[in-house]
C-alpha cells in the first residue's frame, strides 16, 4: 500500500529552497467525491512548504475541488496554481463553483499568487465568474504570470476578466503593493474587438508586461489599434505574440507605430495577420532603428509582395541577434523568393531565414502593395464578422473565385491548404482515384488522409475540405470491409509516431496538430467504431512527445472522446 511519503516523494517535482511543487500532472484521475480527492489532500496536507500544485490532465468535480480547498487552505506560502485541462468532461455549471472553492482557500489562507494557469479549460465566460473574487482579491497583488488559453472565453469572458484586472491593479495600488503583471496568453479565445479593447485598457494601466500572447481571437483592426496603444505603455514587453488575427493595414500601422517604443521585443508574431504589403512596409520602417535583441520576426501567410518583403529584410541588416525569419505563404512567386533569399544573404541572415516552399505565389497585387479598399474590410457595425465570400478573399487562406480546379496528384506534388481548397467539392473521390486499387488499402488510405490533414492547423475551410477527405477515403474502406476499424486505429497509431510499426524505416510527422483535428472529427461520424474511439481515448491520454507537440488538439480531441 502507498504511504503518504511515498505520495509525497513521487509527486513532488522540484523542491528549490525548500519549496515543493506538488506534481499529479497527465494522471487521468477523475475526481467527483471527496473520497477520490482523498490522495490529493493527504499529499498536499504533508507537504510543509507547498508553493505549487499541477493539476493537469486530470478532471476535477465540484465536491472533490472543496476537498482539495479545504487542504490547500493550510498553505499560506502557496504561489501558483498550475490548473490547465483539469476540468476535461465537466459541465459548465460545475467548474465557476469549483473555482469559487479553491479561490476562497487561496483568499483566506492569504496566499501570494505568482502564478495561474488555467488554459486548456473549455469552461467559457462561467468560468471567469468563478475567479472573480480571486483575481479582485489581495492574493493576486502579487501575479505574475496569468495564462488562460484556449477556454472559450468569447466577448464576456474577456470584458469580465478585462474588469477584474483593472480593479485589482487599482486597489494594489492604493495598498501600496502595484500589480506588475509579467506575462499574458489568452489565445483562442474569442474575444474579439470588443473583448480585445477591453483589455486593452487593463495592460495600459499595469504596463509592466514583458510576454503577451493573444493568437487567434478574430481581433480586426479596431482591437489591435486599442493593443497597439496599450503595449506602447508597456516598454519592458519582449514577446509580442497577434498570430493568426485581421490586423489589415490599419492595424499594422497602429502597431508599427507602437514597435519603436517597445525596446526590449526580442519576438514578434504576426503570422496569418493580413498585414499585406503596405503593413509590412510600414513595421519595416518601424524596425530599422533599434531592437537590437530581436530574435524572431515571423510575418508567414500575409498576403505581402515582394516590394513589401524587401523592405522587411532590409531593416533587419543590423540585428545580428535575429535567429528566426518565417516569411513563408506570402506572395512573392518564383523570382521573388530567389530575390529576397539573394537579399538575406546580401545581409547575412540566411541562417535565420525559414522555408519560402508555401509561397502563394505572386498573386493579383501590383507592386505598389495597394491595400484591399474600405468596403472590402469588415464593417465595424457588424462587430468584425464577414461573410463566406469575403473571408475567401481576406485571409488568404482559402480559395479565390478565378483560381483554378487543380488535381490530387498536384495537390501531393506540393501540399498548401491553398491547393487542397482548389481541389474542389470532389476531393475525396479524387484521391480516391489517384489511390487506384490501393483505394482499400487501409494504410494507404491511412496515409493518405495524413498527408492531406498536415496542411492544416486550425477551424477553417480548409480543415473541412480535409474532414469531407476522409470521410470519403474511410467510408469507402468500410463499406468495402466492415471489420476494417481496427485496421483503421492501428494504422493512425502507428502512422502518426503513437505506437511501433514493422517498418522501422516509417518517419512520422513532427507535428500533428493537422491529424488530430481531422480525427476529432471523424470519430463523431457512424462509420466509426465504438471500440475505435475507446482505443483512441487511451492513446491520447497517455505522455508521448507527438501529443505534448499538439497539445490543443489533442486536448480537444479527447473531450470529444470523452463525450461518447
């Protein structure tokens, strides 16, 4: 039988000037009664300096969290709370009435946060209603790092977390004690402009930010106007990370105007911005003094031409700290990217620059970098959101109306989420014929639906032209064979680097974020077995170092399992 020292010893991970963090990370528990929660407090009651307690990957109920509280509340040297993907299945009334438990032990032991991590938590705008009080009490004076990534936090959540911050930066400042607020990721999100804005005025006021990182929130241009200003305001800023928003050229601008007082950036992320030329153009001015300690520059899929991508390089000439420059998915075509790879050189940067292979090619734009017009940017009345149509055009993601229907073998020649949209409403029975007689060839097929799958990252069309692929590739394979599901599991597994093959030659994936986001879908469809989706759930919840590189898929593909 395990004592409570042998809990303690196995699960205390770092113990630093007699500190302990208390370590139950990727153990799958499900926590619903007190009794379940039983180990938990036994460990975190022998602890005598617990200042850190990991949660994720477990699930946490509301009578357990009150357990765990109740023991946590003995701790008044407790400074982070490491609780990301703890609430894995659990309804959206249960997790602001767990959080309200664990706060209240925090407030009245009259704990110091340092830190709080909560991403990977789909608890949406309830769940900030459970920190509320924490984050408004004295115990957050002292944060430091806040991270609450991918939880769904839509408009609400970021006003109401926006609200929290303000007033507990300004009551740390009537006590003598200012909130100095170090790092902030809020990413997938939701939060939009008015979420951004709000915000905004938040990081203004505490301006002692040094890691900001707010990727994929449908921010337009009004929104990161407000960040522009607020990390103006925050001079010590270091990482700067937008990726994957609409800033258009409006908002580079607004942020370019920003860069020259940020003296410390060391990264900045504005892939997949729709910066476009003149956006480029003018962050380029915005770079060529200072930033001495710039160290990645990443400006991927953002519709800038060549002129635009020129002017970046160039004012990159004296920054000899510079390691990474992703200026892929742009539109340079052909000449244009041996052009600006002669210019890096010409600067000596080549070692930084990364792959130009997804070069969209030169496109439609002139060479004066002329910037999409009024009317074709998101109507500031209808709250950034674009239609279909648009949205083609906008992020330069997906297909353009004049482009032409390629063919599978093209699309395997050279994949690009471009080429896969181009491939039409018969992708599937395209790559069905291109696979011939191997078309119920479980691996094969397998394979197949993975090459076609690693083009893609995130919710967009190209994400659903890939899921409508494999639906096609798969319902053939069983229609053809119905005992085909095990074949099916094994073969993923195997493909994707998660279980040993016979082929020790076979070289899985680096990552496959893009294969677990096409998996999270096909394990909802009929044709999918029951036992498949059992086999799977154990996979994905075990360590492996695939998965750990694709944690937010990997995460959302579980709850999807676990909902079965």
């Amino acid at each position: 039988m395990t004592s409570i020292d042998d809990v303690t010893d196995k699960f205390a991970k770092a113990r630093v000037d007699n500190k302990f963090e208390l370590s139950f990370k990727g153990r799958g528990l499900k926590l619903n009664s007190r009794e379940d929660a039983k180990e938990i407090v036994d460990a975190i009651r022998k602890c005598s300096n617990l200042t850190a307690l990991r949660m994720e990957g477990n699930t946490l109920g509301v009578d357990a969290a009150e357990e765990i509280a109740k023991a946590l509340g003995h701790h008044p040297e407790f400074e982070r709370a490491l609780w990301s993907d703890m609430f894995t299945g659990r309804l959206k009334t249960e997790i602001p009435v767990a959080l309200k438990h664990l706060g209240a032990a925090i407030i009245g032991a009259k704990c110091r946060l340092v830190e709080i991590d909560l991403s990977d938590n789909a608890f949406g705008p309830n769940g900030v209603v459970g920190l509320v009080d924490l984050l408004k009490s004295e115990s957050c004076y002292s944060l430091q790092e806040l991270k609450l990534n991918n939880n769904g936090l839509g408009i609400g959540g970021g006003k109401m977390l926006a609200e929290c911050l303000n007033e507990c930066h300004k009551s740390s400042v009537s006590a003598g004690r200012p909130l100095s607020l170090r790092v902030f990721i809020s990413g997938r999100n939701r939060l939009e402009n008015d979420g951004a804005i709000a915000l905004a005025s938040a990081f203004k006021a505490i301006g002692t930010l040094e890691f900001l990182a707010m990727p994929q929130n449908g921010i337009n241009h009004q929104g990161i106007s407000a960040l522009a200003d607020a990390v103006a305001a925050n001079k010590q800023l270091k990482h700067l990370n937008l990726n994957d928003n609409t800033f258009t050229a409006k908002g580079a601008e607004a942020i370019a105007k920003a860069l020259p007082k940020l003296y410390n950036l060391e990264v900045i992320n504005f892939g997949d911005c729709l910066v476009r030329t003149e956006g480029a153009k003018a962050i380029a001015n915005a770079l060529r003094e200072g930033h001495k300690n710039l160290q990645e520059l990443i400006l991927s899929g953002n519709e800038i031409n060549k002129a635009g991508a020129i002017d970046i390089v160039e004012s990159l000439e004296d920054k000899s700290s510079l390691k990474k420059l992703d200026l892929d998915a742009n539109n340079f075509g052909e000449e244009g990217c041996e052009d600006i790879k002669s210019m890096v050189e010409s600067v000596g940067l080549q070692e930084a620059l990364g792959s130009l292979s997804g070069d969209e090619g030169s496109g439609d734009e002139d060479e004066d970098g002329d910037d999409y017009g009024e009317d074709e940017e998101p109507d500031e009345e209808d709250d950034g959101e674009i239609s279909t149509d648009s949205k083609l055009q906008i992020k330069g993601v997906a297909i353009t109306p004049n482009k032409p229907q390629i063919s599978a073998r093209d699309f395997l020649a050279f994949p690009s989420p471009t080429k896969l949209l181009q491939l039409g409403k018969d992708g599937g029975d395209m790559f069905l014929k291109e696979l011939g007689e191997d078309s119920t060839d479980v691996e094969k097929v397998v394979s197949m639906i993975i090459k076609v799958s690693l083009v893609i990252s995130k919710d967009d069309e190209a994400k659903q032209k890939a899921c409508e692929c494999a639906d096609s590739l798969l319902q053939n394979v069983m229609n053809q064979n119905p005992e085909a599901g095990s074949l099916i599991i094994n073969s993923f597994l195997v493909l994707l680097g998660l279980l040993k093959g016979e082929d020790k030659k076979l070289k899985p994936p680096t990552y496959i974020t893009g294969p677990l986001l096409v998996l999270e879908h096909v394990v909802k469809q009929p044709y999918f077995p029951k036992f498949g989706r059992d086999i799977l759930q154990i996979f994905m919840s075990k360590p492996h170092p695939q998965l750990e590189k694709s944690s937010d898929a990997r995460h959302r593909l579980l709850q999807t399992l676990y909902a079965f």
